[in-house]
C-alpha cells in the first residue's frame, strides 16, 4: 500500500516555521508522504494541495493565538471542494489567553476537526492515531 | 575559405520576414533580409517569394537551392492549446505555463471534472492540443480518469498530450486508445514543484510530426527541406541561448508586440528569497513566457481598448484627447491587419496602444509583493516572478523594432499599483534596446545549430535605446 499522505501548513498569518520544519522531518521518517506548504497558508492552498496530491489528512499548525478565526469554515469549504473524507487534526496554540484545553478542543471539534492537539504532544502518538484514524476511515 | 550561406524564414500571420546570414566561424552576420506580406491561403507561395527575393544574386557559386533553410510559421492561429488541469491554481496554472513556454497558445482552460458542455466547448475552440494534466504524482486519479473517459469521447483531431499523476499514465492512455495521445513526465509531480521540459519537448515533438500538415505547411517542409519551429519556440530558445552564452545577458527580458498579441519573455531567477520574504503559490521557472491575446496593436485593438480603458483614459485626458476617438480608431484597425497610419494623430495612437500593451504585458508577467502585518511583525509575501533583477529590455514585432527611444520600452516598469503596500516586481531601470532589423525570430531558428553565434549575432544587432537620442539626420 501507498504511503499515507498528508499535507502539512502552519495557517492564516502565521510565520512560525520551526515547528512546521519538525513536522515535516518527523511524519516524512516515521513513513508518511508529507506535502509541506510551510507558513501563511491560505484555507485554499491546504485544499488545492489536498486535492491535487489525494491527501488522506491536513494537518493544520496554528501557533499564533489566532487559530478560531482561521480554521473556522475549513471542513465546509473541504465538503463543497469534494474531499469528503479527508481527515483533519489541528494542532498549536490555538487560542490567546488562558481558556482551558477541553474548551478549545471543544470548540475545534465543533468546527470539523477530527483531533485537536495541544503544542506539547507526543508526534509519535499522533502517528499512532492517525494510523488509527486512517484504518477506521477504511471501513 | 568562402563562408557558408543560411536562410532563415519567418512566416507570421501578416508578414513573412527572411534572413540570408553568413556564418564564418563562430560569427553570423546578416547579408541580405526582406519582408513581404504573408499569403495566408498559400503560404508555399509567399515562402518561395521570400527565398527567391534574399537569396537573388547573392549566393556567389553556390546555387540557391543548396542554401539550408531554417524556417518557423505563427501563421494559421499558431500552435493552439487546450489547457486541462484539476485545481486552478495549481496543475492548470502549470499547464498554462507549459503550453506558453512550448510556443502555444492557450486558446481555452478547464479545471475539475470536464462536463459535457466543457467537451463541447473543447471541440468548438480547435485546439491542435489537449494539453491534459491534473494530480501529482500518486495523487488524485479520480478526477484524471473521468477526465479521460470524457476526452475519450471528444470529435475532434487534436493530439491528447497527458502529463499529469504518473501513477495512472498507463490506464490513461488505455482510456484513450485509438485516438492521437503522447505522454510527457507529469508537469506538477509534488504540490509546488514545476516541472515543465519534458512536456514541451513532446510539444515540439507533435507540432512537427503531427500538426504541420494541418497547417498548410508540408508543402513548404517540402520546399525547405526542413521540419519548421513555432515561432514563439523559436524565439524562446534564442532567449535560452541568449541568456546562457552572452556575458552580461543572465538577466534579461523580450517583449514581442504584434498586432493580434503581446509575447513577454524573461530570462531572471524567480525568487531571492531574503529572511522577511515568504513566497506563497509557484516558484516560477527562470525562463517564462507569456502570452496576452487582448493586447495587440491590430486585431486586438478593440480588446486592448476593454482590458486597458482605464489606463488609456487616463493618459488621453492627460493629453486632453478624447476616449471616443481612440475607441473609433481601434475599431477602424482592428479590421486592418498590414496598417500603418499616415498622420500624427493615428502614430499618437498607435503610441499609445503601444504604451498600454507594453505596461499590461509586464505587470501580467511579473510577480506581487505585498507587505502584511502579522502578530509577529511585518512581513513581504512575494507571489509569482520577481523581474527587479532585469538589466536589460529588448523591444520585437515591427512597432518596437521601429523605437529610437526608451521611452516606450520603459512602460514595462509602471508601477501598476497606487498602494503603498503592494508593488508589482515588473523591471525596474533596464537599459533598453531594439530589435531594429528584427532578427530575433530569424536568429531563433538558427539557435538550435548555431547557438553561440547566434546568440552573439542576435546581441550584435540590437540598436541600444538612450533617452532623447533622435535618429541622425
């Protein structure tokens, strides 16, 4: 089977690229095809990437605070765009200030995302759920 | 030793231009060139004409009919394709890149699935290519294989070229069966990464196996004895040639104004890169080529009035002339190809559509920089090609062959925007210089087999374009 694909982007105005840079170098070995569009990228520019190259997942880097104005609309547009069973996590700090993980993941989760992460997780667990996720989506 | 005689034709849709050149060594020179106007409906005549006017006389102890012709035609439409990608921004802006940078000219873009109403359109429009690509590579196939389901039922001539996910290429080309296809390597293998020789290699390929015959044109391979080149490939690869083999020519950019449209050539590294610029969408190929249907002296006079009114309003108020009549003078020439006015108001004119030709090619070549404020900072996004480093202009096609001054060249580096925060990359003080003798598709032909000297004489035979020299005399 083909390696899984997914495309990676830190969104909105964002230009924090170190994260974005481990990402791509920890998916990339731990066996994933990853497509990198790196910082400031548009909800478009994850879609028509996810399009072209058949993504299974978009992962979405928010680092900035504002991550809600950003993602906000990204499963709809996904929908209208065809990628009906494209998987997408979120991930960063996605909110200023101090509201409490479970209500931002929440509020993510209510937006259409599929996991919501905060900016100290364990990569290679996300690893081990998307491969989870992926299999799950299978049947 | 006598040197060795070449002719060079170029059959363009109004004029066909010859070249007899001498190559002695590593140098060409030009012996003898002449003009007449194209015969359309037979155009081996108009070809024998041009040959038997250059070479007349001047072939020594040589027959004439031993002189090697090199030739190119943009008769007939040019090589006309059909672009087909998935997302606009993404596999249909490469194949649009593609198909200007083989010498074609796209005549019509599809992205996403084709319906049958875009199949219809398809056939409408002619295309000598289907230039078919969509999906990196392993990547979307759902939507390249209905693609070739419907291009499978399309009622026309034209050969499919697939580039696109390489995965499927096989099953495409089963799809297609029976039909004229050809494959090239996909033109967008990952998400951001332009890869566009292969497939106008095969471009060429086909234009010279598959198309000419349609053009009217094997009677002149007959006569020439050679296979012809699309004259904007021609041009394309003496720009290459230019580029790579003349010192001090890295940097450089063409803009070829005709009457039907206005082709922009740059030679220059796309993007610089710099710690507070970001690039966002392409990284565009080093050489590119555009190509502007709307923006021609002629045939296009009435579009050129539609795309660029603002602009052509705002300079005729500036000069106290009235819109109306430079809209009744392009509906007057649009109709009349060969046309060259006689008083100073119809040369104002003609000015003045130049201008507007000449600032709307470069600002549709050139890249955008925006500046924007983010939580970190302000920060430049760049999107597109950056032609700042652009040392030097040429000016082709007859009206900027005819330029003694810079001035119209240098509407290529208008400004474009009134917005403090946004800047067009278009050049930014480029010396500027004529093709006066306009030997650069001529030159073209010849780049393939004479590459340093061709280059060289191509360099040779500009006219350089200073500021307030008027002609002498």
């Amino acid at each position: 089977m083909d390696a899984p694909r997914i495309v990676l982007g830190v969104i909105g105005a964002d230009c924090h690229s170190v994260g974005n840079k481990i990402l791509d170098a920890f998916f990339t070995e731990a066996g994933f095809h990853v497509v990198n569009l790196g910082v400031m990228v548009s909800q478009d520019e994850f879609l028509d990437a996810a399009i072209e190259s058949n993504a299974d997942a978009i992962f979405v880097s928010s680092l900035y605070g504002h991550g809600l104005i950003d993602c906000e609309g990204l499963r709809q547009k996904a929908l209208e765009r065809g990628l009906d069973r494209i998987i997408l996590y979120v991930g960063g700090n996605l909110v200023v200030g101090k509201t409490p993980y479970e209500e931002v993941e929440r509020k993510f989760k209510a937006m259409g995302f599929d996991r919501v992460f905060r900016p100290t997780v364990d990569l290679a667990a996300v690893a081990e759920m998307l491969r989870g996720d992926l299999g799950s989506r299978m049947n | 030793m006598a040197a060795k005689l070449l002719l060079s034709v170029d059959i363009g849709s109004t004029y066909t231009k010859g070249g007899l050149f001498a190559v002695e060594g590593e140098e060409l020179s030009l012996v003898a060139r002449e003009v007449l106007p194209t015969t359309v409906d037979d155009l081996a005549r108009v070809f024998a004409e041009v040959r038997e006017a250059v070479l007349a006389g001047r072939t020594g102890a040589v027959p004439p009919a031993d002189v090697p012709v090199y030739w190119s035609s943009s008769a007939r439409g040019g090589l006309k394709i059909a672009a087909v990608g998935l997302t606009p921004d993404l596999t249909l802006s490469v194949a649009r890149l593609a198909a200007t940078s083989a010498g074609g000219k796209v005549v019509r873009a599809f992205s996403y699935e084709l319906s049958a109403e875009d199949l219809a359109e398809l056939r409408s429009v002619e295309p000598d290519i289907v230039l078919f690509t969509g999906g990196t590579d392993g990547g979307n196939s759902r939507v390249v294989l209905h693609n070739a389901a419907r291009l499978a039922e399309l009622a026309s001539p034209a050969v499919i070229l697939y580039a696109g996910n390489r995965k499927v290429r096989d099953q495409v080309a089963g799809i297609l069966r029976g039909r004229e296809v050809a494959t090239a390597a996909n033109v967008m293998p990952e998400v951001g990464t332009i890869d566009i020789e292969p497939a106008r290699d095969v471009v060429r390929r086909v234009f010279l196996e598959r198309i000419v015959d349609g053009k009217g044109l094997s009677s002149v391979v007959a006569a020439a004895g050679r296979e012809p080149l699309p004259t904007p490939l021609a041009v394309f690869e003496l720009v290459r040639t230019i580029a790579e083999r003349v010192p001090g020519w890295e940097d450089f950019a063409l803009i070829d104004m005709g009457g039907a449209t206005t082709d922009f050539y740059s030679h220059t590294k796309s993007f610089h890169g710099g710690d507070a610029v970001i690039l966002r969408g392409l990284v565009e190929p080093t050489l590119k080529r555009t190509v502007e249907g709307d923006l021609g002296l002629r045939v296009s006079a009435e579009a050129l009035v539609r795309s660029e009114g603002a602009f052509l309003e705002s300079r005729l108020r500036a000069a106290g002339l009235d819109p109306a009549a430079l809209q009744a003078y392009a509906a007057d020439v649009s109709h009349r190809t060969g046309y060259l006015p006689e008083d100073e108001r119809g040369r104002g004119f003609d000015r003045l559509l130049a201008a507007a030709c000449v600032r709307a090619a470069s600002l549709r070549h050139a890249g955008l920089l925006q500046r924007v404020f983010t939580p970190q900072g302000g920060f430049l996004v760049q999107r597109g090609k950056d032609l700042r480093h652009v040392k030097r202009l040429i000016g082709s096609g007859g009206f900027l062959a005819g330029s003694t001054d810079p001035s119209l060249l240098l509407e290529a580096c208008a400004p474009g925007s009134d917005d403090p925060d946004t800047r067009h990359l278009v050049p930014e003080a480029p010396a500027c210089y004529a093709d006066a003798q306009y030997l650069i598709p001529l030159l073209g032909n010849l780049a393939a087999d004479f590459p340093d000297a061709a280059a060289r004489a191509a360099v040779a035979g500009l006219r350089p374009l200073t500021p307030h020299s008027h002609q002498r005399g």
